[in-house]
C-alpha cells in the first residue's frame, strides 16, 4: 500500500486506559457512516426515583464501547447534571462537578455569553420560538437567594429567571452503524429496553457521516468538517500501533488533560474531574481511589465534559447569499472582480476551500497544498505565511476557531501565542443529521444541520471561551464590529485584498435548536451510575 493511502498515524490509548475510556474519544466511528442521536428523558418522580437499574438494560441491547479497538457497531453515553441527581447521585458527589456543568448550558447569564439570549429574548441565531430541548437544569441556589428584607432597602433584588425549553433531556445515547435499516432496527431495540424504566426517548436524530474517496466527510454546506483537530499526547499513555509514545505535534499538540480527566492539562496540573465517597460500590464498580482525596473514589478519571449543540442549516439561504454578494462585487468592481462568484465568498466565510484546503496568498492555486498523504494540511501557522488575513481572512471561522500563533504582536511572542490558543482547544466528535439537499440553492423544506459535539475538560475555558473570546468577539484580531460569519448574528465580514478590502454582508444560516452539558463517564464510572 502506498504511503499516500496510508494517512497520518492515529493515536490511541494504553492499557489500561483504554478499557476504561469511551470509545468516542479516540474515534470518531468513521467505519460506521450513520447513526442515530437519542435524547432521554426519566420519567419517574421524586418519590419514586428508579436510580441506574436503567443502564443495565442498555448495556444489554446497547453495550457502550470502550477505546480498546475497532467495532462491528458501536455506543457512546452522556448524562447531565439534573439527570444524574434524579438517578440518585448524592448531593456532595453532585457538588464536585464543574460549575458550568452543574448550572447548565442555559443558565441565563451563560445564553449571553454564548451568543444565545441576550435581555430575555432570543437572538437570530437561535432557532424561531427558542430552543427545542435542553436539560432544563434548576436555577444554582446563589441565583435564588433573596437578600435579607431589611438590609438593603434601597435596592430592588434581582434573582434569577429560569430559562425552560419544551423537551427535557437526562441523557444521550449516540448509536453508530452500518446502515440505515440496522440503525433504525437498533433503536427500536433500545426504546423497547428503557421502557420498563419509565425512561422516554423525546428527541433522536439521524446521523451522518459518509467520507469521500479521500476520507474526507462534508457538512451540508458542502465543505470538508473536521479537519483541524488537537493531537493529545502524554508518555505511555497516548500511542501508536505498536506502542510507542504518540509524538507531540508541534502544531496541534495538547496534552491528554485537555481531553481526559485525570490527567495532566496545559497548566500542568491535573485535570479536575468529580469525586465520590469511598464505598464498596464504587470499588466493585472499578473507580480507584483520589490521589488527593482521602476518603475519595475518582469518578472523573478518564471521563469528559461533552458539549452538544444541535445547529440547523439553512442550506439555500446561504448560497443564495453567497451569489447575491458575488454578483454585488461584480457590478460595483467588474475590472478587478472577475475572480470572484459565490464559491470564493464562501471559502472566505470559512477559511478554506471546499475541500478542506486552507486559503493561502502565496501559492499559485490559492490554497495550501495537500499534505503526503493527499490531504488538506494542518501543519501550518498564521504568522509568518498570513498574518494580515490576504489568504485566509481575520474573521474567518477557521481562523476564529483556532487562530494558532496569528495573534502574536511581534515574532517573538509567536511560540507563547500558539501555546496559548493550543490551551483552548477542542476535541470535536459531531456528526451532520439529515439527509443532503438535492440543489443547494434550492428550499426542499427538509430539515438538516449539525449535532455539534465536543470534548474537553474545563469548559469555561475551553469551549466557552473559543465560543466568546474568538467567534463572538466583535474586536479579535484588531477588526472593529464583527462577529464569526457562520455561527454568528448578522454582520459584516472584511476580506483583505491586494490593493483593495471587501466588505461583505452575511446575514444568520446557522441556528442553535437546542443544547447542553453531558458528563460523558468512564466506564467504571458507568457501571458505579448503574449501581445507584
């Protein structure tokens, strides 16, 4: 086989860790193209708690996968806060979560700086009417304390509303298959099992993800989805067929803390994760004891935060946009502007062609060249090839989402930067719902988009401070007023030029439906939730 069919090494985890890691962390299932996303909500009261007997029933029908290797067909599992808490987990236990985690992805404050909701009212990038389903978890005890009545009479107390969606979601059970008649097959499967535990499925969606010859999957937008990625490392623990030590990527490089609890992050301190009390249960069930609790189980070890965002694509919409603003160039500038139709927009408004290729002002094609392996390379910086955005622009989402060292004000401070943004990063794992649109630039009325997910393990300081500090902020990289083109409200997007800028309009396409913060467990941490 030649090299070039090969592609770059993967990475993978040593044992032991890979019998106790989720399978979705190290893969992304590409061998299984579809897939199913199913949204669980538990139905019992407070008086009648079921605990996690229901876990059981799915590992009989549905058994989760761990990172040991490949699979015929294949399972992942995450659980918010409030579902854990109905399950029975103790409140000290519950107490040891992240502070995001446990408020949720709709605590009012964080909507905000989410780009979700901003003074009670649902922004353009949400979806008509608000979000579908989210957890719905409870307002955090400080938001509904009320200040003593006497000792602030002169201030109006504020507290706290509690921002509800129509479908509550305690869990998420991501199905992968062959096909669709199997995975269809499968879930029925799996409603027919949690039934009996008073456990509904109030939401799925249809996943997909079918690579080219190339190995390179799509959104429905039509360009090439995940293609930057971190590359986790940590000694004898991170690998390579065969063993050896994964080499860290002088580009991508983030230590596994990044990813895994329990483990040594950025900071070089040990990632956080959850701790439970030191009972019979939790050792049967495999959780070691805290390194720095005494009296502690780790539940956390091993395990993530998992962000999901279920995003609508407006297909026709924006490549009817991306005409219209092609066609506007046209007639204002028709002697400088014959290069330019709706595509060049469009791979401005991400920051790479179609098929994944960086745009790239010092190349005759336009793009960085594909790597050894035929694909879009991912080994580059900003600073030196583009730092003033004449390729790849400023604004761009690409650029947003990982701006590597291009923030860097002198050549010196190009290592700091990068490792700075590399201290951000994100572990993506979503998949694109729906079925593909026939013509992109017409409505059939179906709908599609992306069930973004992600993994890490600080989410204040990695998923959501990309979500605000880089896409959201009106003022990166020295630009004045604008927003991420793809994910963010209405707004101008600047193109650098050589001799002119362009200016562009991009109104909203994509659309939040719903979301939420999941505990994506070990799988000791599994069997200890099945035991409550």
């Amino acid at each position: 086989m030649s090299a070039a069919s090969k592609g770059p090494p993967s990475w993978k985890l040593a044992p032991p860790h890979d019998t106790l890691t989720q399978g979705m962390v190290v893969s992304g299932f590409a061998s299984l193209p579809t897939g199913r996303a199913l949204f669980l909500q538990f139905c019992w009261d407070e008086a009648h708690k079921k605990g996690g007997g229901w876990l059981a029933a799915l590992q009989a029908v549905a058994p989760i996968t761990d990172a040991d290797g490949k699979d015929e067909r294949c399972a992942a599992i995450g659980l918010t806060w409030e579902g854990m808490r109905k399950m029975g987990l103790d409140a000290s236990a519950l107490a040891s979560f992240d502070r995001p985690f446990k408020e949720g992805m709709f605590q009012e404050d964080r909507l905000r700086r989410l780009g979700d909701r901003r003074e009670g009212e649902w922004l353009s990038t949400v979806i008509p009417g608000g979000p579908r389903w989210s957890g719905n978890i409870p307002l955090d005890n400080a938001a509904c304390d009320r200040a003593d009545e006497h000792a602030f009479d002169d201030l109006e107390t504020v507290v706290e509303t509690r921002v509800m969606t129509p479908i509550t979601v305690h869990a998420l059970v991501l199905l992968y298959e062959k096909d669709e008649e199997t995975a269809e097959a499968w879930c029925r499967t799996v409603g027919a099992a949690l039934a009996p535990h008073d456990i509904k499925i109030v939401h799925d969606l249809p996943l997909d993800l079918r690579p080219d010859e190339r190995g390179i999957a799509r959104e429905h937008f039509g360009f090439a989805d995940g293609v930057s990625q971190p590359a986790p490392f940590e000694s004898r623990v991170v690998t390579v067929k065969g063993g050896a030590d994964y080499p860290k990527d002088p580009w991508n490089g983030v230590p596994l803390g990044e990813v895994l609890m329990g483990h040594e992050n950025g900071h070089h301190e040990i990632a956080l994760g959850p701790v439970v009390a030191d009972t019979p249960e939790g050792r049967a069930a495999g959780l070691p004891e805290h390194p720095r609790g005494v009296g502690f189980l780790d539940l956390g070890l091993d395990g993530s935060y998992m962000v999901v965002r279920e995003l609508k694509q407006d297909v026709a919409a924006f490549w009817n946009s991306m005409d219209a603003a092609s066609a506007r160039i046209n007639r204002r500038d028709p002697e400088h502007s014959g290069h330019i139709d709706a595509d060049w927009i469009a791979s401005r408004v991400i920051g790479r062609d179609l098929n994944g290729n960086l745009l790239c002002p010092n190349s005759a094609s336009g793009v960085l060249p594909v790597d050894k392996y035929d694909q879009p390379d991912n080994d580059f910086l900003f600073y030196d090839r583009d730092k003033l955005g004449h390729g790849c622009p400023l604004g761009s989402h690409v650029r947003r989402g990982n701006p590597r060292d291009g923030l860097a004000p002198t050549p010196k401070d190009k290592q700091t930067l990068l490792d700075a943004a590399n201290n951000h990063r994100i572990l993506r794992r979503g998949r694109k719902y729906g079925p593909d649109i026939p013509d992109k630039r017409t409505d059939d009325g179906k709908e599609r988009g992306l069930l973004f997910i992600c993994l890490n393990t600080d989410i204040t300081r990695q998923f959501e401070f990309v979500q605000q500090t880089w896409m959201l902020n009106p003022n990166f990289a020295f630009l004045y007023d604008e927003v991420d083109p793809l994910i963010g409200p209405k707004g101008m997007l600047t193109i650098p030029e050589n001799p002119l800028r362009r200016i562009i309009e991009v109104d909203t396409f994509v659309q939040m439906a719903g979301g939420e913060y999941f505990f994506l467990p070990s799988m000791p941490a599994i069997r200890y939730l099945a035991s409550l």
